[in-house]
C-alpha cells in the first residue's frame, strides 16, 4: 500500500521539463538570457500561490488540486525588482561563453577546455585576462609554450567581460525549446535594426 501511494506520488524525472515557465524581473526582463531563466511549472504555481510573480502568459495545460484548477504558467514577473549583478563571476562556463563558445586559437566548436595563455609555468595567473577558450587539439599543441614559441595567435585578446555584454552574448544562444509564449518578452529590448 505505501510503496503504491509514493510510486503515484513520484513524478517521472522528465516530467520536470515539461511546461516550465520563463521568469521576468519585474522590469519585464529575463533574469538571465544563457543559461535562460526557467522555473518549472511547480515552482511557477507556488510562487504565484505566495503572490511573489504575476502569470502574464499561460499554457492549454491545467493543473489540479483538490480544491482549484488553474492553467499552468508559461511566463512569470516577479513582483520585486531583483537587481542584476555587475560583476560576472569567473566559472568555466562564463569563460566559453565570453569565447562565443569557440576555440580562441582556430574557431573551432565543441570538445572546449580552457588554456592560460602566458602558461602557470611560465608565472601565468587564472583571469579573466590571461585564460580562452581552446580546443582540445590547439591546447595539447600550445602546452606550456608561448603563443609565439608555437606559432598560435589568438582570434581574440581575452578581458574581463562585463555584465551587460555578457547578458547580449547570451542572446545569441538560445535554448532548444522557446515557447511562442515567450518570444514577446525574450528580444524586446533588443536594439532594431535601422
């Protein structure tokens, strides 16, 4: 009998991807363009339950419980401003998405690592201002030699990135799946071309 209630209970683990719900700040913005600011739809219903968001969008789907049926959420705003941060934290992921996701040393996609260009042996910091985005064959050819020692250059001398910057990069790498509930909210505030 328990083990029934609790298998009902469970939901399947992709179930968890399905419906979510894009979050806006409450200047109508997406928190985060890459990674996109997703909540599921159960985070969505219970922040809209403890009046935090405003639904503005919703999908066909309904959601029950025993006492109310409501639609599931597609798109929240959240009722107080959360102020974007400034600095952009230094993960590998920030890395290589300051690098368009390609290598700094060929252009190519995929298999990324990262390499310090002045190498730590040779006295090289981790920074922003020392560490790109590489491929695993241009890293294994650079080692621990300097860029002129192995006859590399750079497409592009790499720098701290700033925020808003980083925000605008993000844009350019959409998630697979973008709702047609979403699209009015993703690119509003994009600069039109003339």
């Amino acid at each position: 009998m328990d083990g029934d209630f609790r298998s009902d209970f469970v939901r399947e683990p992709g179930a968890l991807k399905q419906h979510p719900a894009l979050v806006l700040n409450a200047d109508y913005r997406p928190l985060s363009y890459y990674p996109l600011s997703l909540w599921s739809w159960q985070e969505a219903v219970k922040a809209a339950w403890l009046d935090r968001v405003d639904i503005v969008a919703e999908y066909d789907e309904f959601v029950h419980s025993p006492s109310t049926t409501i639609r599931m959420p597609s798109v929240v705003v959240l009722k107080d401003y959360v102020k974007p941060q400034k600095r952009v934290a230094f993960t590998r992921f920030n890395l290589f998405l300051r690098d368009q996701f390609r290598c700094q040393y060929c252009g190519a996609k995929g298999d990324l690592t990262f390499d310090h260009v002045v190498p730590r042996a040779a006295g090289g910091v981790t920074s922003w201002e020392n560490v790109v985005a590489a491929c695993s064959p241009c890293n294994l050819k650079k080692g621990s030699k300097s860029l002129h020692r192995a006859g590399m250059s750079l497409r592009r001398p790499p720098r701290r990135p700033g925020a808003e910057e980083m925000r605008n990069t993000g844009r350019k790498f959409p998630p697979n799946h973008l709702h047609e509930s979403w699209m009015d909210f993703l690119y509003w505030d994009a600069e039109l071309d003339a």
